[in-house]
C-alpha cells in the first residue's frame, strides 16, 4: 500500500473551500489513487462506486487546470509532483527515478523538465499569476494564464 504526503492545511485553502463536497471528494479520491508519477487513469464506473459522485465530469470540470486531461481516461496533476518530490527532478526520493520514465512515456517529461509545465502557485499558498507553457505533441508551444482561483 502506498502512503502520500498531504498537506494538513487543505480544508483552509481558498480554492479547496470553495469545491463542492464532491469535488472535495474526487481531489482526495485523485490524489490517493495516482500512480506516484501523478498519474491516474480513471475508471469512471468504479469512482462512481467508491465516491458515489453522480455527475463525474462536472465534477472533473470544477478541478479546473489542476487536473490535466493526457487522454480521455488518463489524468495528470501537475503539482503532485512537485508536492511529493520536494526538489524534483533532482530529489533523493529514490521513487522520482521510475515517476520520471512514466512521465516520459506520456510524453509529460523531456530533456529534464515538465514539457508540461504549469507554473502553479506552491501547493495551499497563494502566489501570483504565472503563465502555463504547454508543448503540444506536435511540439508547439500554446501560453494561456492560470486564473486567480489556483
């Protein structure tokens, strides 16, 4: 059984607060049941069964950028990474080395660095406005800005 890290400060962050009790739910349900690599591929009949969330992608919606959608059922959430490795990718947490070759295979990790890079605020803290670079599989380069609510 894997153990993750949470921060004990969730239930007191603006933008955990204001989730719906499901989209409380799915977090923690998505946050728990990621691969250590941050990866979650979704079977949406068994959330349903251990979450009793009716309206999945509602739900999903409300996560907002915090949840990347890599393919129809495979999510992403960028700043486990980050929460779960301190440091990375140059973490001594001996698990980096095989969350960096899933992350490759998904074509989420190149040359060192997130090739989807979400500079989000650090994790329950309130930063400023970043950009979001996003390489594309066809290797261009989209920039949007991460609303205030992250």
């Amino acid at each position: 059984m894997s153990k993750r890290f949470i921060d004990t400060g969730i239930f007191d962050d603006d933008w955990f607060m204001d989730l719906s009790k499901d989209a409380k739910l799915l977090w923690v349900y998505f946050i728990t049941k990621c691969d250590h690599a941050g990866i979650l591929k979704l079977n949406e009949k068994l959330c349903k069964v251990q979450t009793d969330i009716k309206d999945l992608p509602g739900v999903i919606k409300q996560l907002g950028n915090r949840l990347v959608t890599v393919n129809e059922h495979l999510y992403f959430i960028p700043k486990f990474i980050e929460f779960q490795y301190p440091g990375f990718p140059n973490s001594k947490v001996r698990q980096q080395i095989s969350a960096v070759e899933i992350l490759t295979k998904y074509n989420l990790f190149n040359e060192g660095k997130l090739t989807l890079t979400k500079q989000l605020s650090n994790c329950y803290e309130h930063d400023t406005v970043n950009d979001i670079v996003i390489v594309n599989g066809n290797g261009h380069e989209e920039k949007s800005e991460i609303p205030d609510f992250l």
